[in-house]
C-alpha cells in the first residue's frame, strides 16, 4: 500500500462525489450534455476500485499509475457511459 515516502497525493474516496458534482457544474455552463456520475453506482464502485488498485506499490511510479487509470477508466467508457445511464 501507499507508504510514507510516496510524493504522490491520492484522491479519498469522500473527495469522488464533490469532483462529479463539479464537472457536472463546468458540463452545464457548457452547454454539453451531463452525465449523472452519481446515479451511476457501477461505474462510481468502478473508480473507486481503481483508486484502490493505484495506491498499491505494483504501480512504482506516477507514469505506471496514470496510465493505468486511464486505461481502465477508458477501455469500458466508465465515465461516459453515465450520460446514458
């Protein structure tokens, strides 16, 4: 798990919601269509598992971490699958 010397600063679980919540607010001054990120509980437990897996010592460093969110958050559209959930 995540130890003391690790420079990265992960994001709490708590902190998910409040993000969704501003990116819905920034979609909507857009004028794009919003996704409900918080009525999505799959693709909600998804993240949050990720942000787990993230924080283990298998991913050494920021580029084996990022690039792993990203890839599981892209490859089954987590996030963009909400517009239409």
């Amino acid at each position: 798990m995540n130890n003391e010397d690790d420079p990265i600063i992960y994001i709490p679980h708590e902190s998910l919601r409040h993000i969704f919540l501003s990116i819905e607010e920034f979609l909507q001054k857009e004028n794009d269509p919003v996704p409900t990120y918080s009525l999505n509980r799959e693709a909600c437990e998804k993240v949050t598992g990720v942000l787990d897996r993230i924080t283990h010592d298998y991913y050494l460093d920021f580029y084996d971490k990022a690039a792993y969110l990203f890839w599981q958050l892209a490859k089954d559209n987590t996030l963009t699958t909400a517009i239409s959930a």
